[in-house]
C-alpha cells in the first residue's frame, strides 16, 4: 500500500466527495463512509482498515449513477406531500438500485403497490378527514380509549388503526393551540411537528371497529321526553337529552326519582327480575 499523508489522504477523499455529487451518488453507503472519514481526518489519523478502504474507493473514483431511470421515479414519488411515511422503504430501494442491486419480488411488489399510492396522492391530493368524519374519529378514540389489553390482542389490525388516528388527532389538537396562541399573543408556542401520517384505511377501519356505539349517538334509541326502564332499579327514567359519550359508553342524561344522571342502564321493556 503506498504510503500517504494524513492531509493528501484528506484532500484526495475532498474531492471524491464532489465527483459523487456531481454524479448523484451522494446517497449511498460510500459516500456517507468518505465523509465520515473526512471528518476524523481533519482532527486525527484513521485505522489501517480504514485507510485501506478509503484508498480504494478513492482509487475507484465515483460510481457510474445505475438504473437512473427507476432511482428517478423513486425520488419524485417520495417528493410526492403525503407520501413521508413511505420515505424509509422508498430510500432504501432507491439505495440498492443505486447500487446496482437487484430488488427481490416481493420488494418489487411492494414498490409497485407504493408507486401507484403517489400516483394516486399526485392527481386526487392527499387523504384529509372531513370535520364531520373527525368528529366521529375523535369519538370512535375515546370508545377506543377504555379497551383493554385482551380486546387489542384479538384486534391487531384496529390497534393499529387506533394508534394512527390517535396520534393525527392529538397532532390536530396541537395544531389549533398554536393557532389559538398565535392569535392571542402573537407566538406560536412551542416548535411543531410534522403532521403525522393518517390515510383512508385506518380511519375507517377504526369507524367500523366502533360502529354500533357511533351509530346509536346518530341515531339515539331513547329520545328526549320519552319514559324507560331504569336497569339500576324499578324507577322510571324520564330522558331529558341527547346521548353522550362517558368512559366510553354511550349515556342518556335522564330523570330517576326527581335526581338527574348519566346512564346507559335504559331499556323500553322492564326487566323480568323488577316484574
């Protein structure tokens, strides 16, 4: 191995630097290697192991940009405002191609499946709740709220829904703060995130998971000024309101014995047991 200077070794790795620039290979794993070992060079020598690598790359000189073509479509797909939660698996088959590599099948299938979804985000926009479907997601987190463990357990797919739209929606909240605060004071408060990734999927299948419940607050089964059986005892409720969600049940605010409560214990026939 010739022998070389800590600070030509530096400026020979300076400019493959600018050659993988030039290039567009400023992506891959050698590049990001060079520098690294740019740094440590301009602050102390670097291992043999090191040096003999960097050496060779710097002998190699910067790769021939491959399959440009696909690397390109790639990259304007993750461009694409709705695509961020695709970014990681999107730039790590961007890599590989880069590299020449050859994707596996499924890896193709799964790029396929990813490229259409920009498409599809690039010509109709991407996927936005309407206020009156975040009305129902808001309530449909809260029922969700009070699951227990064994219930997740048995429903991996709603979890997931559930965390997702969870988490859009505390970002949606935070969001109104800023701008509540800014309004008020002038600052926006505290520096925000970026926006959490939520999509069609998820939000109905957390919809359907609390449908019943999300149905009967549209569609209440006791209206207002109607008589009900009280479950708790043989009282008569007198339903004086609309339903509500509490603790994840849905509640009718009624009248049992001249004191007003909360209740889900209603029914339109008495119960055997009070007969």
């Amino acid at each position: 191995m010739i022998r070389k200077s800590r600070q030509l070794r530096l400026s020979q790795a300076e400019a493959l630097v600018k050659l993988y620039q030039e290039k567009g290979s400023s992506k891959t794993k050698q590049y990001h290697f060079i520098l690294d070992m740019i740094h440590r060079l301009q602050f102390r020598d670097i291992t043999s192991g090191q040096k003999r690598y960097l050496d060779s790359l710097i002998e190699q000189g910067a790769p021939e940009p491959k399959n440009q073509e696909r690397v390109a479509e790639i990259e304007a797909a993750m461009a694409v405002d709705g695509m961020q939660h695709r970014g990681e698996p999107l730039e790590s088959f961007a890599s590989k191609l880069r590299n020449g590599w050859e994707l596996s099948p499924n890896q193709e299938k799964f790029l396929k499946v990813m490229l259409a979804e920009s498409v599809k985000i690039r010509e109709h926009g991407k996927f936005v709740p309407t206020p009156k479907m975040i009305v129902d997601l808001t309530n449909a987190a809260a029922i969700c709220k009070t699951k227990n463990s064994y219930y997740w357990q048995h429903r991996p797919g709603t979890a997931k829904a559930y965390d997702k739209v969870n988490h859009w929606l505390v970002w949606t909240q935070q969001k109104e703060v800023r701008k509540e605060l800014l309004e008020l004071t002038g600052r926006e408060g505290s520096e925000p995130v970026d926006e959490p990734h939520i999509d069609e999927w998820v939000c109905n299948k957390l919809l359907e998971a609390c449908k019943k419940p999300l149905g009967e607050l549209k569609k209440p089964k006791h209206l207002p000024g109607e008589l009900r059986h009280f479950r708790g005892g043989p009282q008569i409720a007198l339903v004086v309101g609309a339903p509500t969600l509490q603790r994840g049940e849905v509640v009718y605010p009624v009248i049992v014995d001249g004191e007003q409560l909360l209740t889900y214990q209603l029914t339109k026939r008495r119960s055997r047991k009070m007969q």
